[in-house]
C-alpha cells in the first residue's frame, strides 16, 4: 500500500488528493495544512469583507468531506523540513512522516515591498481568512483606506472596502491598472468605471511611505502624493512558498521548479499550484493549480507520464456589472501579431483580439461576456481564422461558426 503525503490544503493539495484516492483506493493520503480550516475559497474573501456572505459560506470543503474519501487530513500541522533522501518529512510537533511519493503544494504567500511603515498596526495583506477577519474589523472603526497595488487583487479588495462606505485609494505603480490583464485602452475603460463608483486611482504611483505613527494615517508616494487611509492594504503580488524545497536542496527559482510530468529535481517529489514554477512560469491562478495537480496525481499514482503543457491563464473580473475577461496573450509586441481593438463607451464595452499566423492567441474582453466561451475555445483548439479578420469584432459575426 502507497503512502502518498500532501503539504498544503489548498486548491492544488485538495485537488490531488481527490485524484489520488479514485485512482488508487487502496493508498493511504495524508494532507498537511499549516492552516487550521478546512478548504476555504481565497477568491470569495472579498465577499466575506463586504459582508456579503457569513465565515461559514467560504468552506467549499468541510471535514467531512475528507473523511467520506478516506483522505486523511491534519489541519494546524505545519511540515518544517523535508529529506528526499530518506523519503522523510518533520512536522511542526517534531514528529517525522514518510512518504512513498510526496507532493509540494505549500502555495504562495504575499509579497511586501520595504515601504516605510508597512510594519504599522491596520497595514494589511489578504491571503487567509484571518487576514479578511483583521481586515474587516480594522473597517470598521475607519472612514478612509488606501490599497497599494492595482491588481485583480487590489481592485476587488478595494471595491469590497468600498462597499464598507470607505473613501478608498488605490495606488498602481505602473502606468495603468492592472498591467498583467489589461493593455492601457482596456484599463482606462476600467479605471472610469471605477472612479464613477467613488473610488481614487493613481496610476504612475511609486509608494515611498505609509504615514502615522502606531496606525497609519495616509500614504505617501515618491513624487509627493498625498492620500488619507486609516487602512492599508498591501497587494503587490505572491511569492512561492519554496522553502522546504530551497532547503533541501532541491531546484528552485522563484518557484520550485518542475518538468512537463510536474516532478521536482528529488525522486518521487512533485510539486503544483503557486509554489511551482513551469517553464519560468508561476502562474498564481487556480485554474493552472487544478490543471497542475491533476497531471502530478496521475503520475504520482502510476509513475506515468501524463505532460502538463501549460495552462491558457484566463482572469474574470466583476466590477459593478462589468465582467472584465483576459487570455491568453494579451499584451503583445512585436509585427508578428495583429491586434485588433474595439471601444464603444456608451455601453462600457471594450474587446481585443491578437493574432498570431492566423490564429487568436489572446483577447480581452470587458463587457463582452457572450464571446468568452468561443474564443477560449479558438485559442485552445489554435483555429485558423485568417479568412475572417475582418469580421472578428463585428457585433454581428457569429464566432460559434468558426469551431
Ligand atoms: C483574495 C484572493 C482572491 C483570489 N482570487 C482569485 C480568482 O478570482 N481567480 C483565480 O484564479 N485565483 C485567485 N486567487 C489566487 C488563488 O487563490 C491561488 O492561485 C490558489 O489559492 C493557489 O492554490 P494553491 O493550492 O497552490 O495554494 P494555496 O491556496 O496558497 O494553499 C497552500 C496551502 O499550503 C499551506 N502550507 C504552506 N506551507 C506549508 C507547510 N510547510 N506545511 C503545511 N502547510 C503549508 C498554506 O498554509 C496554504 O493553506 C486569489 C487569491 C486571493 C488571496
């Protein structure tokens, strides 16, 4: 009997482990979460800020479900060491575990840049549920917040903060909101629905300082910007939690770094979801982390050769009715893409699709939600559509018919 170990109980430990316990119902899977919940969803903490929903409608996954599968889970049990050598893991407690083959899926934990000040009391960043529980009642006792980082991230905290009556700020370093999903057209179509729903943008906006003395009072930035925020949050990015890979002296980069088959440079280690690295990519989305998990499991289970080519990363953002989608590769240079770009501002809509030999390798759609499915589906199957360029941003032009 196989004694399959998982360190981290998140999307791409859970995943795993369902996959695990269908394919080989005799083993035995144990999943480590330093955290002590069940499986809770990161992308509703939003929601749970604005008040929108109660703590208990973030767990997708209650205990119980672990045990009607056999998976057995350890919550609050932090894994601190691991040798690949002796197929050996220590545990937070000081005890050992052994693995037959082991999965790394520690995930990512938030990037803090060395503002002054970003030690203050009421400066956050949101990755679990107790930072939404510290945000959300630091909100209430304030009037004014500033997020540093106009990310989706970033973006969403700010409008759930503003939904709390919040003046809000937000603060992008880069020239325009969210530089990974958006070109600048797309982004200044966001930021003007942004604005009219109360909220401050800076763009260009390099922060220096968070201001105050024990909380903090305001935000200043480098070319001598001002704002007022009682509350901080910081969202400028993850890093992977690589350090019991990096310890062990296995490959690491910015992420732990895995081959097509998601196995690590350790014998029967693999590694999935923001803490591994694919070709240089880290890809910080749960639709990558399912899609990593469920190659590694498959060869976890049969030493197989199940390939993860990569995933198309696909954002869906929803800011006040407006469905915001990104894909592929959206922001582009270079003659060999075609871009082609559509702005109607009476209906807020905004669409781009770029084309690479024919094929659409990337759009971006902001209102648009209709188009969504069919262009996924064009990139992923790589249609030519090259006789139909010019009709693509037709409102009329059906691209159902192209598949
Ligand atoms: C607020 C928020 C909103 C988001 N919204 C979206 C969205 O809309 N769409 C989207 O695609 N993505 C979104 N994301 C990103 C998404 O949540 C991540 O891509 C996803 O959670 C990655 O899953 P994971 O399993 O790799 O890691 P994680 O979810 O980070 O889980 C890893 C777990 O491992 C545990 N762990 C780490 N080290 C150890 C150790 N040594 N021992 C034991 N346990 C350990 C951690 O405590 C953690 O619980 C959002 C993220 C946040 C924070």
């Amino acid at each position: 009997m196989k004694q399959y170990i998982i360190v981290g109980n998140g999307i791409a430990g859970i995943t795993a482990a369902q996959t695990i316990v269908r394919a080989d119902p005799a083993s035995e899977v144990h999943i480590f979460g330093a955290e002590p919940y069940p499986y809770y969803r990161r992308p509703i903490l939003w929601e749970f800020i604005a008040g929108q929903i109660e703590q208990e409608a973030l767990f997708f996954r209650p205990t119980a479900w672990y045990t009607e599968r056999g998976i057995r889970l350890h919550l609050g049990v932090g894994v601190t060491a691991l040798n690949p050598q002796a197929h050996s893991l220590t545990l937070a407690d000081g005890s050992s575990a052994e693995y037959d083959r082991l999965l790394l899926a520690t995930g990512g934990r938030p990037f803090i840049p060395p503002f002054e000040g970003s030690e203050k009391k009421g400066v956050y960043v949101l990755r679990t549920i107790e930072d939404a529980i510290s945000i959300k009642e630091h909100a209430q006792g304030v009037s004014t917040a500033a997020v540093i980082g106009g990310g989706l991230l970033g973006i969403e905290t700010a409008r759930a903060l503003a939904s709390l009556n919040l003046d809000v700020s937000v603060i992008e370093f880069m020239p325009h909101l969210l530089p990974l999903q958006l070109d600048a057209e797309g982004a200044q179509a966001l930021q003007s629905l942004l604005e009219s729903m109360g909220m401050r943008i800076l763009t260009g906006a390099a922060t220096e300082a968070i201001l105050g003395d024990e909380l903090p009072t305001g935000v200043r930035t480098k070319d001598g910007r001002i704002v007022d925020a009682e509350l901080v949050l910081i969202s400028t990015g993850i890093r992977p939690r690589i350090e019991l890979a990096s310890e062990a002296g296995m490959d690491v980069n910015r992420g732990v770094v895995v081959d097509g088959q998601l196995r690590t440079s350790a014998t029967d280690v693999y590694a999935a979801g923001d803490a591994a690295e694919f070709e240089g990519t880290i890809y910080g989305i749960i639709s990558s982390a399912i899609d990593q998990a469920r190659v590694a499991s498959a060869n976890m289970v049969a030493n197989g050769s199940a390939t993860y080519n990569g995933t198309v990363p696909t954002t869906t953002l929803k800011v006040a009715g407006a469905e915001l989608t990104s894909m592929g590769e959206y922001v582009v240079e270079g003659d060999e893409y075609t871009q082609l770009r559509h702005t109607d501002e009476g209906t807020g809509t905004y669409r781009k699709i770029v084309l690479r030999e024919g094929r659409i390798v990337g759009a971006i759609l902001l209102n648009d939600k209709s188009r969504v499915a069919p262009i996924t589906q064009l990139i992923k199957r790589g249609t030519d559509v090259s006789a139909h360029t010019n009709l693509l941003l037709n409102d009329d032009f059906d691209l159902k018919s192209l598949l």
